[in-house]
C-alpha cells in the first residue's frame, strides 16, 4: 500500500476541508493508496502533465497526483474541478 500526501499546505487544506463536508473521499483516497493506477478512475496525464496521473474524487472533483513507487508514495499536487488541469 502507498501513502497519499498532499504536495503543499494549500493541497492539504483543501483536502482536509473535503474530507469534512464528503466522508466518501477518504474511502477513496484509502482506495488510491492500494492501487494508485486502477482505481477511482485513475488515468496518466499527457502533454505538459506527462509523467503525472489523475483521478475523479466526485463526479466534478479530480486531483492530479505523482506516484513513487521507490518509496511508496502518492504526492498529490492539486484539488478540483476540470480547471485543474
């Protein structure tokens, strides 16, 4: 299983705040962490955001996130809508 860890304090806010008011997020940031390339519909991103990956927390949330599979860590680096991207 890897960690998830937000990439700022900015991401984290945000996350903690989403957690909150959506108990449905943590299961699946907990489901992210056992599998951070097939599930909750993770993809690779491509063009400027090649090498990074995206997946849907709801149906208009995404993160894009950084995996390191050396050390077993997802190191999400943004929260939010399509504009995200």
């Amino acid at each position: 299983m890897y960690e998830v860890h937000p990439a700022n304090s900015k991401v984290e806010k945000v996350l903690l705040n989403l957690i909150k008011q959506r108990k449905d997020i943590a299961e699946k940031l907990k489901r992210l962490a056992e599998e951070p390339r097939r599930n909750v519909g993770a993809h690779p991103l491509h063009g400027r955001l090649a090498g990074k990956w995206a997946c849907w927390l709801g149906s208009n949330l995404r993160i894009i996130y950084v995996i390191d599979d050396l050390n077993k860590k997802i190191e999400i680096e943004a929260v939010g809508t399509h504009k995200i991207y």
